[in-house]
C-alpha cells in the first residue's frame, strides 16, 4: 500500500501452488501499477500462475470482510480443510451452490442471504428460527419442464434480491442450478442465452445442464428477447 511489497523468500515461492499479489487499488491488468509488477516477476520466480487481486485489497476487504486475514501463507491441509463458499454470479446478489452450502449458518450470515431457490428433490434448507429468509422449492428432476417455472422464479428473485442476496440450490450445482441462474440472467439482464453461458461458465466452470433444460433456455431466450438468437444445436452447448 505504501509502495513497498513484501516478497516471499525464493525457498518459499518455489514451493508455491496459488499466489495472489495485492496493493491498495488495482483494477485492471492493464494497469501499469506495482501489483502487476510484482505478480510478472512471482510468476517468473514461482513458474504457476499469479492472480492479481481485482480492485486491490481495500475493495476486497469492503465487499468480502469475512475473508479478510493476515496470513500470508496457507498450507495445503489448511487449504484442503477450508469450505468453499458459494460461486457468485452477481456480485454481492446472487449464487450458485449446493445444499450443504445454503444450510451453513455462517455462510448464510457472511452472503447475507435473504431468499433461497431449492432445486433439490426432497430437502428443506436449515435456517435459524430468528432469519427471515423466504425460500422457493421446485422438486425437480431430469424430466423436469423448467420452461414453466422460470417465470415464477425470475419474479420470487425480483421481489427478494432487493431483500439482500440469494442462493439457486441444487444437489452438485452443476445441470438445474446453472440453467435457473441463466434463466434469470436472460430475464434481467436482457441478454442472449449466448453470453450468459460465458458468463455462468467464467464464473464456475463445470456446468453442465441436459440437453432438456439447453432447450428450455433457448425457448426462454426467444421469449424474453422475441427473438432466437443462439444456436443451441452448437456442441458448445
């Protein structure tokens, strides 16, 4: 933050698997700033990849302060032993995560959860008494005609996301979560089924959704947008 780094020693780094390199405000990798300095030169030093902390420390620390810490290294048990929160979407409003996530009490807390979408088949999401968080529950399955819910789900996450965040819940969060996450997105965002499935894909890459519910979002996509503007027959999809 002063300008000054403190760098690991060479021992260290070469045993490094993840680096992040941070200073007081860094917003893009084109910025010509120290923290890219710096992160070229660890690359270099460590050979793995350097992430450079978007919007620098300060930012972070006001959107995420229960990440907040001072440790500088973590060891690999450290890391294994730690619990993945939910993946983002839209920053600070909506994620994407499975059920052990959505019925954590400190993750509930941290994200400031307000409204939950459970996609699961059977289980209830585990809220303290004292929250007041609504939660929309669609038993679905592999036959599922999601087509038929997105509107009543694009409007429980309108009314709730002003509310604080919420969470689409699925088992592994990898087929019907993503699918209800772009469905909003087509809906709220206007845009095509095309670049919100970057975008979802960017932010957690193993989605996978059937073939039944890329449908699904194609007819979606057509009648939010009155046009059919991705090819779904594309492999990518």
């Amino acid at each position: 933050m002063d300008g000054n780094y403190l760098m690991p020693e060479d021992v260290e780094v070469e045993c490094v698997r993840y680096c992040v390199v941070y200073d007081e405000h860094t917003n893009s990798l084109n910025d010509k700033g120290l923290a890219i300095e710096y992160a070229n030169l660890l690359q270099v030093v460590s050979r793995q990849p350097i992430r450079v902390l978007n919007g620098g420390y300060k930012h972070f620390s006001a959107c995420y302060p229960f990440f907040r810490t001072q440790k500088i290294f973590y060891m690999p048990q450290e890391l294994d032993a730690f619990e993945p929160y939910p993946i983002e979407i839209l920053p600070a409003k909506l994620y994407l995560g499975d059920y052990k996530q959505s019925c954590n009490p400190q993750i509930q807390k941290d994200l400031k959860f307000r409204a939950f979408i459970n996609l699961c088949h059977e289980k209830e999401i585990i809220t303290a008494e004292d929250q007041d968080i609504a939660i929309l529950h669609i038993s679905s399955s592999e036959v599922i005609d999601f087509f038929t819910h997105f509107p009543t789900i694009c409007n429980f996450l309108d009314k709730h996301l002003d509310k604080g965040a919420a969470c689409i819940v699925s088992t592994l969060g990898i087929s019907r979560c993503s699918t209800v996450v772009m469905a909003y997105l087509i809906y709220c965002q206007k845009l095509p089924l095309k670049d919100v499935w970057a975008h979802v894909k960017k932010c957690k890459a193993a989605i996978r959704p059937l073939r039944d519910f890329v449908h699904h979002l194609s007819q979606w996509e057509e009648a939010i947008l009155k046009e059919k503007i991705t090819d779904v027959s594309d492999p990518y999809y």
